[in-house]
C-alpha cells in the first residue's frame, strides 16, 4: 500500500522525533526486564516475536487491503498493537498480567529507532516488517504523518 503523495524518506525532524521517542522508550522498559523473572522476561519477547509475525503479514496482504481503502491498513496496524497492550491488562495466560504492555512498549520503541535510522516515511509499526522482507510499505501514522506532512509544508514555503 505505497502512497503516491508521499515522499520515500521521512524529513528530518520527523526522523529525530521517531529516534528520541524510540530510545527515551527503550530506556524506560530496559530496567523493567532486569527485575523480571526470565519465564515473564521470555514471555515479552515472545509477543514481540507475535508481533512481527504479525506485521509481516499485513505487510504481505497490504496491497489486497488497499483495494478495500487507504485507512484500513492504518488502523489493523495500530489495533494490533493497542489490542495487545489493552490484553496485558488482564490475567490472560500469555498476554496478561503486564506482559502484554511490556512487549507492546518494547516493539514500539525499537520500531521507532528504525524508522527513524532508516528515515522512511509511514508508519514506524511496519518498521521491522520492511527491514525483513526488504521492501517498504508506507502505512500512515496516527501520529508522525501528519507531523511528516507539515515538515514538508514548512521546508517548501522556506525553499520559495
């Protein structure tokens, strides 16, 4: 589902943003792993695992997706992750009690730092989807696209 109005690379603030998120992320679930017992800490990486699959799938079955329209790839993308950190809420076996945010927190941050690296416009979710089947997929982001969009705005007015 690639958009033909927007440009491939993400402008530069957008990419710090996505970098400075990412990381601040990162920082505050790592000491939450080191005080987890391991069958909880490998229950996280498990969903995260879950959530790749996951993400490579839409990424697959994007473009059969976009016939049905351009925001219902935007909004399974951003559901599954929503979904599994609402799951962690509860004391499901797998998802619940935290471990359901903790991989959800986790998943984002490291997707924002590379989407911001790599500097690809859309959705920083499918980040590492496009890292593994080497190719992008532009979903929008509820929050970084249209920040990416006033950027370009901005800088255009700025180049007249």
């Amino acid at each position: 589902m690639t958009s033909p109005k927007q440009p491939n690379g993400a402008p530069p603030v957008g990419r710090a943003l996505r970098i400075l998120l990412g990381v601040l992320l990162i920082v505050y679930v790592t000491p939450i792993y080191f005080r987890l017992p391991s069958q909880f800490f490998f229950g996280s990486l498990l969903l995260m695992l879950g959530l790749i699959v996951a993400y490579c799938l839409v990424h697959i079955v994007s473009r059969r997706v976009a016939a049905f329209g351009p925001y219902l790839a935007t909004i399974l993308v951003h559901a599954l992750l929503v979904g599994l950190y609402v799951a962690g809420f509860f004391r499901m076996p797998i998802l619940g009690s935290g471990s359901g945010q903790l991989a959800a927190v986790t998943f984002l941050g490291i997707s924002l730092v590379i989407a911001g690296v790599r500097g690809v416009a859309g959705c920083e979710l499918m980040a590492i989807p496009d890292l593994f089947l080497r190719k992008d997929v532009e979903v929008a982001c509820l929050i970084f696209s249209p920040l990416d969009k006033l950027e370009r705005k901005l800088r255009n007015k700025e180049d007249l």
